[in-house]
C-alpha cells in the first residue's frame, strides 16, 4: 500500500511538471514571440515610362539614380536609405541636400557637365539603375553593361503619378506612393472645383510651353496668344509674366513639386478663390510630410 502511494505521488508530480512546463512554453509563445524574419527577396515587374518592361532581380536592391526628379521622389516616398550612387548634387536645388545630406558622400555618377559614368555606375553594381527622361539616351550602354534599367519621366502630372507608382514598386514604397498620388488627386479636384466658381482667364503661355500648357488646363483658363496673363517659367525671366517660385527647387520644372506650381498659378489667377496662405500651407505641409523638412514661406520664395 505504501508503494502505491508513492507510485501514485510520483505520476501525480510528474504531470503537474508537464502542465507547469507546457504552460511555461505557451507564455513564452505569446510573450517573447520570435525574431521578425522579412520574407525572401522576389522579382518585380514594372512598365516604365517608356512603355518597357522591366523585371528586377529584388525588391529592395541598391538603386542608383539618375536625375534630380528620380532622387527626388525616391527621397520623397521614403526610399533614401536605397541609394547608392546619384547625380552630382547641384547647389542651385538644394532640396535634396537638406532633406537628405548624407546624399554628398554617395558616389556622384555623373560629372560637373552632366555627362554619365557608366564606368563608374558598373563598379556600383546596383540591382537597378533609375533614368530620367534627360537621360534615358544612356539605356542602351547601360543594358549592354548588364544593368537593370527603368526610365522615368515628369513632365506632365500624370506621368509624375505614374512614375510616383512606377518608383514605389520599385523600392517597395507603394504606401507612401498611394498618399503622394492622393494628394495629387485631390489638389486637382479642389483647385478645377474653386476655379471654375470664377470667371474664366484668359492667359498666353510664353513660348507655347507645353508643360504650362498642360498645368494651366485643370484651371478654368483659356489658352490665348492675346491673354490677360502670361505665365511663364521663372527662368525665363519675362517682365510682368507669372512665375512659379523657384528659391527650394523649381515648382515649373519637371518635377515632384509640379502640382505646387499649379496651387501658385490659380493664387495668382483667382486670388479670391485661392489665396497666397492656403498654398504656403500646401507647400509647408508638402515638404514636411514627403521630405521631413521644415520650411517657412521665405524659405520657399513666398512673399506672403
């Protein structure tokens, strides 16, 4: 009898050292989960700007970039951390240096003139190589050299959309490519909404300069060789003309910004509408919230 007892205590200690140590192992399951292990590197297909198709090798390879607008909107959808070679950096835009200064230490891969290196862009060895439109001349000594190459371009707001998409999939952005090509969608909508409650202007564009042309149509203007207004480019420098501010980067170039330079044209064009404050604070908040940098109207070339 007195074996049993201790038979039936020794079964009885057992099991409760399984439940202690399954119960251990479940609190330990639920508060110590393991490490994050990010999935395995897969190929991404894209259609540049060019109409190509492009298959990457991974998708969150180095990337060298080339062009202002392509480093630009990398910086921009989060994606700086990925560049390993860019365009020399060019003091007159500024924008990238104070959102992104350690850009000054990345191998330049292009010279003082503009040329590209493709020699040095070879030694990179990236994953993938980002052309502009200035650029994409290049593409085919850049293939031969067997890189991965994708074309962007900007020069209308859809294409800045696009290529927005195009670099986010690229780099693995698309979130933040999403809310760049929303607030896109709902500028144009406020802006084409606000302006046609005004009487329609009637504006020369200098040169018949397609890009104004294009921007100056989700406003409610006619187009005229004898307009009201003339808009021009800042570097134009035509007296009397209305020109975009131009002190941080361009808003009338190619660029991520375009749609800042259509929030000026319709302040200057239907001020009672839209006025100077509401696109400082477009532009403040713009910068902010894409480059992490702080701007005031001064900084921005507004003289509010």
């Amino acid at each position: 009898m007195k074996l049993k007892r201790i038979f039936c205590f020794i079964i009885i200690l057992a099991m409760m050292t399984a439940l202690f140590s399954c119960s251990r192992q479940q609190e330990l399951t639920e508060d110590e989960p393991e490490p994050y292990t990010p999935p395995a590197p897969q190929s991404v297909t894209v259609t540049d700007s060019d109409g190509r198709t492009v298959t990457t090798s991974q998708t969150n390879g180095d990337i060298v970039s080339v062009g202002y607008e392509a480093t630009s909107l990398l910086i921009a959808l989060g994606a700086k951390g990925r560049i390993t070679g860019a365009q020399m950096q060019d003091d007159s835009l500024p924008l990238i240096k104070k959102a992104y200064p350690e850009i000054e230490n990345l191998p330049a891969v292009t010279d003082k003139s503009g040329k590209i290196l493709t020699d040095k862009i070879k030694e990179l060895n990236p994953g993938l190589v980002i052309l502009t439109g200035d650029y994409a001349s290049h593409l085919e000594e850049l293939e031969q050299a067997g890189l991965t190459v994708a074309v962007v371009r900007f020069e209308t707001v859809e294409q800045v959309k696009s290529s927005a998409e195009l670099i986010g999939r690229l780099s693995n952005t698309d979130q933040t490519a999403e809310q760049l090509s929303a607030f896109y969608d709902s500028s144009l909508t406020r802006l084409k909404t606000l302006t046609m409650t005004e009487d329609k202007k009637t504006v020369t564009v200098y040169n018949d300069d397609p890009l104004l042309t294009a921007l100056l149509s989700y406003l409610n203007c006619d187009i005229s060789p004898q307009g009201d207004y003339t808009v021009a480019r800042a570097a134009d420098n035509i007296s009397g003309a209305i020109t975009a501010p131009c002190k941080i980067e361009p808003w009338d170039e190619p660029s991520v910004a375009l749609v800042l330079g259509l929030y000026w044209y319709a302040c200057e064009l239907f001020p009672d509408a839209v006025s100077v404050d509401e696109v400082t604070q477009k532009a403040i908040n713009f910068y902010s919230d894409f480059y992490g940098v702080k701007f005031t109207a001064a900084d921005l070339g507004i003289n509010a």
